[in-house]
C-alpha cells in the first residue's frame, strides 16, 4: 500500500544517484520500498507565465493553473529509459524513447471543493513530433507523501508513467491531494477528489507542454491501477461529460480496481478472502480516512482495540513509511478491529454506507462512448477479482460489453496484485500505442 521513503525524495540537488537495496515486503497496491533515488541531476525550471496557461485554466477557480514546474532527471536514450523500468521491475520491450520527467505544481480542489494545491509526474519522450497525445495514470494506495510518481523515482508508481513515455505518449501522473507536495491529508479512496486532481493535472500539463516543445492532443487515453483504476474510471466519467474544453477521452484501460469497494471488496475483506494483513491495512484506511470526510465514529476506540485506538490514527498523516505503517497494524482484522468496528465494515450504515454508493458508482452511472478494457490477474490477494466482474456487468447493462484481459499468473514480489500492475503496464502501453496509430 505504502512506499516507505528508504532515502530522501527526488529534488533538484545536484547529487550523486544512489541506489538503495529493496525492503522485502509488500502491500496493498504497491511495495513498501525499493530502489530510491537520494537526489536529482536536474536544474528547476521557473514558474510558467499565465500567458502561457491561456485556455487551459477553469474560468471559475483557477483550477488547473499551473504554479510551478521542475526538471527532475533525464533518460537520455531507450538504453537509459529501458534500464530504469527494469530496475523497478517492469519490462522494457515497448522503449522507443529517451524521457524527460517534471514534477509539476498546480491549482486545484479539495475534498470539500476549497481551493488548494497539488503535484504529479509529467514526462515527455525525447526525439518526436511536437503534438502529443497524452496519457493519463492513476497510481495505487499510498499514505506517505512519497508514495507518488513525482517523489521517487525507479519505482512502483513511477515505473508505468515512464513506460507509457519512452513509448512516445506524454505521460501525466497525479500524485493525489495531500500526497507527494500537496498539503494537508490524503482523502484515500474519494473518488470526487481523485477526478479533480487527475483532470487538473491534465490542465496543468497542457499548459507547460510548450516549455518541452510539445502540444498536446484532445484525445487523452486513461488508466490507473488499484486506486488508480477507480480513479481512472472517475477521470474517463468526468471527460465524457465535457467537463474540459480541450480534453477528450481516448480511451480507459483500468488494473485491478476496488471498483465496488462495498459490495464486493469489503465483503471478501471481512471473509477472509483475501491476505490478512492486506486486508487489516486496507480497513484501517477505511475507517480512518473515510471517517475524515464522512464522519462514522465518534472515538478511534469505538472500531480499534487496545492500543490501536491510540496509534492507527497517527499512522495515516503522511509522515509515516510504509514499513512503519506495516509494523503499527497487527496482522488479522480479529486483532485489530473491535466488534463495532468489524460490523461496520461487514454491514455499512449511515454515512459509511452513502460515502460508498458514491465510491461504488464508478462503474454503475455512466456509458463510456470510447473503448474499454478492463485488466485483472487471477488470484488476486487484494483486490477480489469480483470488483471486475460486477464492474463488466454493471457496464454491460448500460451499453456494451466490455471485454476483461486476465493477465494469468503475474506474480511480483510474491504479490499477484503487484504483478497485474507489472505486467497490464506492458499489455496497455502496446494497446494505447495502436490506438495513437489508427
């Protein structure tokens, strides 16, 4: 779920790069640490004119606005792009390209629709035409402000963006609000908050695209993977209802996602279908970040035993690493959740329950026009495979049949989840790529 920030973030230091071992353990959409980068060989590159944002901001709330941008490192050829995608573990047959990457700043929303600011990766392909069509991914869970494409790089949530680059794509990745250089806290799984960030990034990068020498196309092709994929299905929703005028949805591909996070995800969680400790990770974010924004407990002590009711909390502020966040949760739902707790997770009421109808309609209010596919693995450990099914049908009902690609045994890191990221990554960027030739 977390990466655990084994050495500082990426920046614009003149520093030497180093490479530090993996910590062996897995979780929740991601590892928990890998190979980091202790610093960037790149130079800041200053804050954009508003001249050059004209048309590309919401005329309301300057929502999409770019403040700042950054240079973070340069691939400079396929050998370089293709050795830092092995290096996170992610194949490297699609390279075409070198790959320029910037951590952009822009203007968005929170939860609540206030004004605020957020960060994501932006990565441009070196050695092509000057219009572009972008790509857009949603990377999966994270609770340290680290656990984002912008911060660290030769990793889990970066590693697709680059993919996606060095194919020839522009490649747009938001970092989410309160993760990565946003403020505040992470409103983990709100599917409102994921769209708005996904598409004022996509704003964002349109209007620093010409600083690269690129222009970007209407169409945009979307994926996301675990979260992401949710948060991919929200973006997709949102840009076939015109909510940008410029953008357009090309296509959705979606990994592995909790797409009906209450009525299939959390049943299977509480049924002990999936990894324990998984599963005892994934319910403390629930109930901590859910109740943040749709208050369902008064006192952490109502659904966490013992200790837990004094500590759980604490772990999700973005500050903590994903191995300290592994170490803070005990290993069972039984150990961890009082029996209040454990109901509310087995049977939602109140605001637990409207909160998911909103998280859960992702799939069940809209009739994508452009293609999809959604990408899954067998065997799944974290994400029952029945969040795709009922997604399929739910789609299905509304218009046509989207077709599912079981990726087959894909393990990584011992993590069939982990895997269905690795190896859809490859299996999407080859699909984008005809669909940018047709």
């Amino acid at each position: 779920m977390v990466n655990s920030p084994a050495t500082a973030p990426l920046g614009a230091t003149r520093h030497r790069v180093r490479l530090r071992a993996p910590v062996a353990a897995v979780c929740c959409g991601v590892l928990l640490a890998g190979p980091v980068l202790a610093g960037a060989v790149a130079p800041a590159v200053a804050a954009v004119p508003a001249a050059a944002q004209e048309g590309t901001q919401h005329e309301e709330s300057g929502r999409g606005t770019l403040v700042s941008a950054e240079k973070l490192y340069t691939l400079a050829g396929p050998e370089a792009a293709a050795a830092e995608l092995r290096t996170a573990g992610f194949g490297d047959d699609t390279v075409r390209h070198g790959v320029v990457a910037y951590r952009l700043i822009y203007r968005t929303v929170d939860a609540k629709g206030h004004p605020t600011t957020a960060s994501g990766l932006f990565a441009v392909p070196l050695g092509t035409g000057t219009r572009l069509r972008a790509v857009s991914f949603a990377h999966g869970t994270g609770s340290h402000k680290d656990d984002s494409p912008s911060m660290r790089r030769a990793v889990f949530h970066s590693a697709p963006v680059i993919a996606h680059a060095a194919a020839g794509a522009a490649a747009v990745a938001p970092d989410y609000l309160g993760l990565g250089k946003g403020p505040g806290l992470h409103p983990w799984m709100d599917i409102a908050s994921e769209t708005t960030a996904s598409l004022d990034m996509l704003r964002a990068a349109r209007a620093f695209a010409p600083r690269t020498g690129h222009i970007l196309d209407r169409e945009v092709l979307v994926t996301g993977f675990s979260q992401g994929a949710s948060a991919a299905l929200g973006l997709g929703r949102a840009l076939e209802a015109g909510q940008d005028r410029w953008f357009r949805l090309g296509a959705l591909a979606p990994v592995s996602g909790a797409y009906d996070f209450g009525g299939a995800e959390l049943p299977a969680l509480v049924a002990g279908r999936l990894d324990p400790k998984s599963s005892a990770v994934y319910a403390a974010y629930t109930l901590v970040a859910f109740n943040r924004l749709h208050p369902i407990y008064e006192r952490p002590a109502e659904v966490f035993r013992g200790t837990y009711a004094q500590t759980v909390e604490e772990l999700f502020d973005g500050a903590h690493t994903g191995l300290e966040l592994m170490q803070g949760i005990p290993d069972s739902l039984d150990a961890l959740l009082t029996d209040h707790g454990l109901a509310l997770l087995t049977h939602p009421t109140g605001a637990l329950a409207a909160a998911l109808r909103t998280t859960d309609a992702v799939c069940t209010d809209w009739t994508p026009r452009a293609p999809v596919r959604l990408y899954m693995a067998t065997g799944d450990e974290q994400a029952t495979t029945e969040n795709t099914e009922h997604c399929r049908a739910a789609l299905a009902r509304r218009g046509p049949d989207v077709p599912v690609v079981d990726l087959g045994e894909v393990d990584h890191k011992e993590s069939r989840h982990l895997g269905s990221n690795v190896a859809a990554t490859t299996a999407i960027v080859k699909w984008f790529g005809e669909l940018r030739r047709r």
